[in-house]
C-alpha cells in the first residue's frame, strides 16, 4: 500500500540553522592542499564515519551525467602530479566515462562539520607499478572480490555472483592473488577548489581556489 501522505516528511520544512564557525580568507591560505588537509585531519578527529569517501561525477559518452561514491586511497599534495587518488575496475561506468572524458568533478561531504569541498580536475590513469602495491595491500576477500565482479555489468542474480567468488577462492587457493586484468587506479589533478562552510542565515562561506601558471588564486563566492 501506498503511504499515507499525511506521515510523509515535509521536504520543504526540512532545514537546519547552521552555526557561525566561519572561514575567513586570512585563515585558509594560499594554498588549497594546506587548507584541505587541516580540514582533513579535523574531519578524522571528529570521528566522521569514512571521512575519505567521496562523490565522483563524471560524464558518459553519450553525454549523461553519473555520479557514485568511491574511497580515497592517497593524496598528493605538492608536484606536477598532486592530486586525489582512488581505485576501481576500470571497465566499470566510471572507468569507461574517464576514459573517454577525465574532466571530472569530487565532493568531499563533511556534514558533521558543516562542512564539504568541491574539486574539480582531470583523471589519469595509474601506472602499474602503483595499482600492484596499493592492490597487495587490499583485504584478500577485497583482492577475490575484484576478480569475481564484472563491475557495472548486469548478472543473472546474487547466486552469480557468489558463484564467481567461490570460484575466485578456488582459483588462488594458497597463491597470492595477482592484480586482476581491467583493475586500475586513478589520481585526479585538481583544476580548482571550493571550500563550503555553514553559517547562519544560510549565508554560508564559499572560497575558492583556482589554478593558474602564477599558482592558486584565491576568490570568495556569494553563498
């Protein structure tokens, strides 16, 4: 049966009064990587559930827009190649979507702290050498679990799917499990940064880092 409209949440009245923490361009720096990794670590501190899970858009391409959420795996924050890194199939929707387009975006959704980052890049792709170590350090049961799921792919049924792990157990019964084919990485090289912190009156604090060949410049959005 359906609802009863009547004890359906009212959407609209839905809304909470931020508080006044406030993020002052004096106090974020020159830098967007320092003042991600303050955050960062104040997240982790705040015992936030998986403070590195992230939302990743990117753009099919046929043009359609996805987004899911995946796991950071590392940061580099200085050098040609700073970025985000993170880890998947690389035949799955997203890897086909960064192959044929890397312009992608991240959110970082720190709602506990009344808080979330905005990063928008460009995706290359891992060399192997770095997808061999991060892999040999993965759980076995994740190491079996990248063999057995055709990522994005549609099965018969959760029986497939147990089926192929089981047969994954038995391929590497007492070997360690290798790197599977298609099972790669990624490192997002941002293009800019916002930075979003609550405030009351919902005139909240938007700062935004964007690259240049000077380095970062450094604007404030109206909320």
């Amino acid at each position: 049966m359906p609802a009863d409209p009547a004890s359906r949440p009212d959407l609209a009245a839905l809304r909470r009064e931020y508080g006044d923490r406030g993020l002052a361009e004096a106090d974020a720096g020159p830098d967007p990587w320092g003042l991600w990794q303050r955050w960062f670590g104040e997240v982790a501190a705040a015992g936030v559930h998986e403070p590195n899970a992230m939302v990743l858009a990117t753009t099919d391409p046929d043009g359609s827009p996805s987004a899911r959420m995946v796991l950071l795996k590392g940061v580099t924050p200085a050098g040609p190649d700073d970025g985000f890194t993170f880890f998947t199939n690389t035949g799955s929707r997203k890897g086909t979507a960064l192959r044929a387009e890397p312009r992608c975006a991240l959110l970082f959704p720190w709602h506990p702290l009344e808080r979330q980052v905005r990063v928008e890049g460009e995706a290359h792709a891992l060399g192997t050498e770095e997808v061999a170590a991060y892999f040999a350090s993965r759980p076995r049961g994740a190491q079996l679990g990248a063999w057995a799921s055709p990522q994005s792919q549609v099965v018969e049924g959760r029986a497939e799917l147990d089926r192929r792990y089981r047969a994954a157990e038995e391929r590497f019964d007492g070997v360690q499990v290798p790197v599977p084919p298609g099972w790669g990485g990624y490192r997002v090289r941002p293009a800019s940064f916002e930075f979003w912190q609550g405030r009351s009156g919902r005139m909240h604090d938007r700062l935004r880092y964007a690259r240049s060949s000077a380095g970062w410049e450094l604007t404030r959005l109206a909320p």
